[in-house]
C-alpha cells in the first residue's frame, strides 16, 4: 500500500470519526432538550395550603418501637 493510499484511509478514518462525534452529539442535545419540562410562564397562583383540623395528632396511631427500638408511623388525613 503506498503512502497515497494510507492517507486516503486515515483522512477517510478521521473524516468518519469526526462526523460521528458532531451527530452523536447533536443528537444529545437534541434529546435532552426535549426531556425538560417547558419554562414556566412566570409567578403562578396556586390554592392555599390546606390546614390540618384540630385534632389531628389523635386521629394518628402513636408510634410504638419494636424489639430493636425502630418506630415509624404513616398517617394520612383528608382535608376536604
């Protein structure tokens, strides 16, 4: 193979190699921006945060440990 030859094969390598870095990262972009949620418009109302009624610490069960001293407790509580 003569040096000509070998040129045209690494110039033709790196030509390939280049133009699938500039496409993958492209594509990388391209995906990830699509992924985003959209930009909000700005300050947005919301409703207000409801308020737990007043007895709400008794409508929960109280945590009781077990053997090894571990509690936990999931309380849920309608508010409207």
């Amino acid at each position: 193979m003569s040096d000509l030859a070998r040129r045209r094969v690494w110039r033709w390598a790196v030509a390939m190699w280049l133009g699938a870095v500039v496409v993958g990262g492209g594509l990388t972009l391209w995906l990830r921006e699509s992924e985003e949620p959209a930009p909000s418009a700005g300050w947005e109302r919301s409703s207000p945060t409801p308020s737990l009624p007043e007895g709400w610490r008794s409508q929960c069960p109280t945590p009781t440990p077990d053997a090894e001293g571990h509690a936990a407790v999931l309380c849920f509580i309608r508010t409207r």
